[in-house]
C-alpha cells in the first residue's frame, strides 16, 4: 500500500502593501518641509510687496496687475513709520481747516473796513487789500497828519479807534505799522530824514490802536520806509501822495509759501477794494 506524502503548511507572507502609500507620503513631506524651508528664505521685502498686492485685490483694488508702487506704503517693520503716518495725515488735516477758517476771517474783516469806508465817504483816503499773505489797510498821510508832521489829526483818531475794534474782533494775528514818505527830503529839527518821519508816523497811529485794551501790544510792530518802497511815480504830484501813507497789515498764520516782507504792494493782489 502506498505511503502518502504529507505536505508541511507553507508559511505565510506578511502584506507589504502598505509600503507603496508610506513612500508616498515620506515624498509629500520631504516635498512640504522643502517649500517651508524655500518660504522661510524668501526675502521679506518681496513678500511684503506681494502680501501689499494682495491686499488691494482683497479690500477694494481692481486686480494684481492694478496694483502700483507710485505711491510705496510705510514700511511695517518700521514701527515709528506707522505711528508717524497718521499722525501726519491728521496734522495736515488740521492745518487745512485752520487755513479756510483764516481765509473766511480776513474775508469777514476785509468786508467790515469795505463797508465802513463805503459808508464815510472815505474811498479817496483808504483802499484795502487781501493776499497770499496779508490783508493790507493802506491809509494817505493826508488822512492822518499835517504836511511834515506825525500827530495824528484829531478827526483821524476817529478812524484809528474804529480800525482798532474791528481787529479786535479777530485775536490772534500779528500786524504790522508801517510808515512811507515820498522822495522829497525833509530835515528839519524833529525829522533829519524821510526814515525818521516815516517811522514815528507808523509808532503814533499804532499808539493809538493800542489804546484799546483788548488788543495785545507784543503782536504789534511799527516800522518805517521812508521813500525807498513807492507805490507810485515820484515824479508827479498824485504819484507823491500816493507813497505818503500809512499800511496796517494783518500778517496770516497758515502760508503755503510765506512771502511778507512787510511791504503790501509787494505781493500778487488776489483781492482789492477801495
């Protein structure tokens, strides 16, 4: 009788299936730690453009390739810049504000000394002026003093006490007095030069702005010409009374590009009444 043959159980494999996925994902890794790395390296200053690009697709911009460096933003790793930048903006803000509320101020007292030169009869006698950097009262010398003389006449203290109470009305503003002859020489012995007249013409009549009280004296200053900034030919009779005058400037406060030099018609005129 024959023997069977008993065969031994083979033994069995283990599944290495699993190993395909486990490479995969050694490779994403390998792949994600090389991009963090490439990241982590880029230079800030490109990532900060791009983030900037993005930023203007997601808030309102009209696209990436919209996006313009004409105008660069403050530097974010600049702290200082950030806090400067607002700020500025609002102290600009401010300063516009001021400057529109000294426009329509000058404007305002412009009108006043329009109004009352119109009702005393006085357009041959005053003229008013408003520039860039002053409004300018310009007064003939016959208006105010005798021929030679600087005591203010007294129907002229009149005028002086009610130029006084409209400045009063607007605080603040620093004016000038200035004084200016023709080219006649004068020398006499009060007055060796056209210098000296002019000068203490402009201290008396702005003597007598500051008598009133409410007006503060340091924001003040007298000055004289003499002959040396005419307004007018010299040559003839009317030119000559034109330069004898007196000019109270209320100087602005608020100037782009401030040009006083304390002589009224030196400057473009934007505004003149008589």
């Amino acid at each position: 009788m024959s023997k069977k043959t008993r065969h031994e159980p083979h033994e069995e494999h283990a599944d290495e299936s699993w190993l395909l996925p486990y490479a995969d994902l050694l490779t994403l890794l390998l792949a994600l730690f090389l991009v963090l790395y490439a990241m982590s390296a880029t230079d800030a200053k490109k990532f900060q453009e791009m983030s900037e690009a993005f930023n203007v697709v997601f808030t309102g911009g009209t696209g990436i390739l919209d996006y313009s460096k004409t105008e660069p933003s403050p530097d974010p790793s600049n702290l200082e810049d950030f806090k400067a930048a607002p700020a500025a903006m609002s102290e600009n803000k401010r300063r516009e504000e001021l400057k529109r509320q000294e426009q329509e101020d000058l404007e305002r007292l412009k009108q006043q000394l329009d109004n009352y030169i119109k009702a005393n009869g006085l357009s041959t006698e005053l003229s008013t002026k408003l520039n860039q950097s002053q409004l300018v009262i310009t007064i003939r010398d016959n208006a105010l003093f005798a021929s030679g003389e600087a005591v203010v006449k007294p129907e002229a203290r009149e005028l002086a006490v009610a130029i006084a109470q409209m400045l009063d009305k607007f605080p603040g503003y620093d004016i000038t007095v200035a004084g200016h002859t023709d080219n006649v020489p004068i020398s006499n012995s009060k007055y060796p030069s056209n210098w000296d007249l002019s000068a203490d013409r402009a201290l008396q009549f702005m003597k007598i702005l500051l008598e009133n009280s409410s007006l503060d004296p340091k924001q003040f200053m007298p000055t004289g010409y003499g002959e040396y900034h005419p307004i007018a030919d010299n040559a003839t009779v009317e030119g000559r009374a034109r330069n004898r005058r007196v000019e109270v400037s209320i100087i602005r406060k608020y100037q782009d590009n401030p040009t006083f030099t304390g002589i009224g018609e030196e400057v473009e005129t934007e505004e003149e009444g008589d």
